[in-house]
C-alpha cells in the first residue's frame, strides 16, 4: 500500500499549532453549540449509501454519538454503534500496546534488537532496536506495502512481509530522531515480536490482554482464514477487499472495532487497565520527527508544544478513521467511516468543527 499520511491528524496539528490553548468553557449552551454544528455537517450523509460513525467524550462524558449510512449495501444493514469497521492504521497504537505489556512483564526490552526475535534477517537488521521499529526510526529501501507492491500483497501474510524484507536486494538502516519514516513493515515485525514471545498468535494475543480487559467486544484481526463478520461495515458497503486485493498482514492494519469498543478502549487505557500510567506517557512523548507526516511517539502520532495530544488515523481504500486524545482537556475523538472520499471530507469537516469549538 503507499505511505500513509494521515490529513485529518495533519488538519488538526496545523490548527493547534496555531492556536495552542483549548477554551476550558463547557456549559451546556457550549456543548449545544456543538452538537448542532455537528449535526448540521452529518445531515449531508445519505441513509442508503456508505457512511460514518462518531462518537465525542468531554470530561468523561459523551456529548455526541451517532452513527448513519449503510455498513452493507446489498444486506440494507444499517451502520450502528457496535458496527466494526477496519481502522486500518489505527491497529499500530494497539499493537504498541501490547509490546509495552511485554515491556511492563520484563520479557521484552525497547532497546532489544529484533534479530533476537525474528531469525534470518540479514545483517543490516543487527542494530534495530523495538524502540527504532514503535517509533518509525528504520529506513526500507523498497517498501512492501508500496503501490508499486501490490501484486505482492494480495493474499500476503505477515511471512511475506519478512520474506521480502529479508532480501540482499532491500537496504536497512536506523533512522535518526528527525529522519523518521512512517514504515508499516515496522508494525508487521512487532505483531511477529508478540507472537514469539507471547507463544500465542498475535490476534489471540490482542483478543486476551487487550479487546477482552477493555471490553471491546466487536473487536478483532482480519488474518488469514478471517473474514468481515456479517454486520461489520464493508468497504464502500460493498466488498471485503480493499484495492481490490485480500490482505492478510497483521500488526500495522487488519484490526475491526466498532465506536462503541473503542469508547471502552478509552476508558480501559485511561484507568490504567492495559498498561501503566508511566508506560502510557513513555508511548505519547514524542520519540521522532517525520517532517510533514508528523512526530511520533511510541505507536501514537504526536501534538507538539507544552500541551500535547496523541492521535492516530487510519486509511484503508474507503476505510478512513480517527482516533484522538487530548488528556489535557480530557477530550476523545473516535470517527469511523466507509466511503472513500464522500465520506471522508465529512470526517474532516467533523474533526474541524470539534478542534476549533474547543479552541
């Protein structure tokens, strides 16, 4: 797949960096005057066609969800609440996540190289680190999940991805803090990572420690022998694929959840129920610069400046999502979509209309 910049999460950086102080107003007019501006900017999604769902906490509290169009256009099946979508790269905080369990465990080390994990790697790999891999600091000549690639990449599995990365052809090295490059083929090792040392298979892994504690029921991996459950949104409402391809790589995408698990995920994280509080603050300082795509944390992209947020987006053929946090305002964002470019100019409107309403 090509490099994904994420412009919603760019939308947003840009605003704030303008602007850096969010209102601490929040009667209920304020909060009216949101829900209106939103619901204004939803009343252009159509009921029968792909659509979009939203969900908005402010201190705790939920002050706008909804949820309009279709998750499966031939069925007529309404897109709800626990309707799962992929998040497409949204699965890399969650596959983070799961690293720094196996940090907190101590079976696992940041700064431990991946060739302890994954065999056969050739010799450029012996200096990358996890931590060079969580936080995109690794230069791939030729990039798997390139458009140039993606003969390669239908039907690929996780094995394909190391195979080829694996060639005397393909150029590795670490990357300094402000040389980052957004590397999917990062995430692909570290699902490989958690599977190794877990001793179980990474979506087994994520459905244990993570989607069962956080209660994120509609949660799961699309990997090889998995299919969109019957009531899950499909792309563009219509098919499973994506670019016309069935992909099978886990760790950087392949993750269904729907706005209602990642609004327990939320709160899961926020009360320390996945990892601890200083592991969570580790992930969400920023770790690496990518220039215009943005600064990195561990597994989150990050706000910069003396109030920062942490944020990831995800982008997938008609699959365009968000998820974003700001802990200082106490303000999430979670938008869910399946239809392409229609529906993603509504989540860009949406994510506008939240970050200047609170600025």
């Amino acid at each position: 797949m090509k490099k994904i910049i994420i412009q919603v999460f760019l939308i947003s950086l840009i605003y704030l960096a303008s602007t850096p102080v969010f209102s601490g107003v929040h009667s209920q007019d304020n909060k009216d005057a949101l829900v209106d501006k939103l619901n204004l900017i939803l009343s252009k999604q159509k009921e029968d066609q792909p659509g979009v769902s939203v969900l908005v906490k402010k201190n705790n509290e939920i002050i706008y969800q909804l949820s309009k169009g279709l998750a499966n256009k031939d069925k007529n099946y309404p897109i709800r609440s626990h309707t799962g979508f992929r998040i497409g790269s949204i699965s890399k905080p969650f596959t983070a996540l799961a690293i720094m369990q196996l940090v907190e465990q101590k079976k696992v080390s940041l700064d431990d190289r991946i060739t302890k994990y994954i065999q056969g790697l050739p010799t450029d790999w012996k200096d990358i680190t996890i931590k060079h891999l969580l936080s995109h600091r690794v230069y791939i000549s030729d990039d798997f999940f390139s458009e140039s690639n993606l003969n390669l990449a239908n039907l690929s599995t996780n094995q394909d991805v190391i195979k080829f990365i694996s060639s005397n052809k393909i150029k590795v090295k670490s990357q300094t803090f402000d040389k980052a490059i957004y590397c999917n083929s990062c995430y692909v090792l570290l699902a490989e990572v958690i599977a190794k040392v877990s001793g179980v298979s990474f979506s087994d892994y994520l459905s244990d420690n993570i989607f069962i504690p956080a209660n994120m029921k509609n949660s799961y991996i699309v990997e090889k022998g998995a299919t969109i459950k019957p009531n899950d949104a499909l792309n563009y409402a219509k098919t499973e694929s994506f670019f016309g391809i069935n992909q099978y790589t886990t760790g950087a995408m392949a993750q269904v959840s729907s706005i209602e698990d990642l609004n327990n995920f939320i709160v899961a994280l926020k009360e320390g129920k996945i990892i601890s509080q200083k592991s969570l603050n580790l992930m969400t300082k920023v770790h690496s610069d990518a220039g215009d795509d943005g600064t990195f944390g561990l597994g989150w992209i990050i706000g910069w400046g003396e109030q920062p947020f942490y944020s990831h987006g995800g982008s997938q053929d008609g699959y365009q999502t968000e998820l974003f946090f700001h802990p200082k305002y106490d303000l999430e964002i979670i938008i869910l979509t399946n239809g392409g470019d229609e529906t993603y100019e509504l989540q860009a409107k949406i994510m506008r209309a939240i970050i200047t309403h609170y600025n």
